[in-house]
C-alpha cells in the first residue's frame, strides 16, 4: 500500500507477523519494522495523518504510528474470526472499518477501541469494506465462493455522520 502523503513510502505485511515501512529511494532493508503476534493480511495507510497505519491479525486489528516506532499504539480485538478488509475514513481522521469472516463489518474509533461504533451484519462473511467518498456510507463486497460461478453485487450501507449505523 502506497503512502498517500509520501510518494517515496510503501507498507507491507505478511504472514511472518512483520508489517514493514519501505522507501523506494533505499529498499535494501525497511525503514521501520514492527512485529505483531499473529501474522497480518492487511494494511493500510491513515488518509488524514501519514504517521499512522492499521494492520489485520487474525480477528484483532492494530494501529501502529511512526513516530512511536516500538508497539502498536492501538489494539482492537475487532472479530471472532479472520479479519480480511480494512479502511479508514474519508471523513474522519481516527475512524477505521473492519471488515471480516464473521459476517461484519465494524467502524471503530481508534481513539476510543473498546466498542465498535456500530456493527453492520452482513448475513455472509466480508471480503472488503470501503467508506464511499461521499456523505457517510459503507460499501461491502462478500467473500467469493470457490467453483461458484454467481455475481457478487457490493452491498451500499448507510452510516450515521460520526460513523455509527
């Protein structure tokens, strides 16, 4: 995922548990390195602040900032399973959805983690979750079916103005 505020900078995670910083003017090593627990499937870039990135584990979802280059600086234990979309708001600085294999998608504030801001049931497990660009809504797509051959139609949710449903 490409830094949309440094045009040099690209973050990588995988399944070793390391989510990865990288410069393309120097890629012979990262430029900044963390280590989660489990191993991440997701990651991505804060649109608001360039410092701050979230990454999924599993069914838990941290929020790493560059400046504190240690430890996660947000922990959320966001699903009962693997968590396989994320994306932070358009609107709003410090609100990321999660989106999982528990058929939910989850707007929290990362600020405030403890409890999701609301919980959008979905029916089928969510492949990807992505705030619109315009006014305060949500777009899902389901995890697609092996040896199926069906549409899969993105689903439109609407979301109250701080990100709750």
């Amino acid at each position: 995922s490409s830094s949309p505020h440094e045009p040099n900078l690209f973050v990588s995670c995988s399944a070793d548990t390391y989510v990865h910083i990288w410069d393309t003017r120097e890629l012979r090593r990262p430029a900044m390195t963390w280590k989660a627990v489990a191993g991440a499937s997701q990651v991505k870039w804060n649109r608001h602040d360039g410092n701050l990135l979230a990454s999924s584990h599993d069914g838990d979802v941290r929020v790493w900032d560059r400046k504190r280059s240690s430890t996660a600086v947000t922990y959320i234990a966001a699903h009962t399973s693997k968590t396989h979309g994320l994306d932070w708001s358009r609107q709003h600085r410090n609100i990321l959805a999660s989106a999982s294999q528990d058929s939910t998608v989850r707007p929290w504030d990362v600020k405030s983690p403890r409890n999701a801001k609301a919980v959008i049931s979905v029916g089928t497990p969510v492949w990807r979750a992505k705030f619109t660009p315009f006014g305060s809504g949500i777009v899902t797509l389901k995890v697609p079916q092996l040896r199926r051959e069906e549409h899969v139609a993105p689903l439109l949710w609407s979301l109250a103005a701080d990100g709750s449903s």
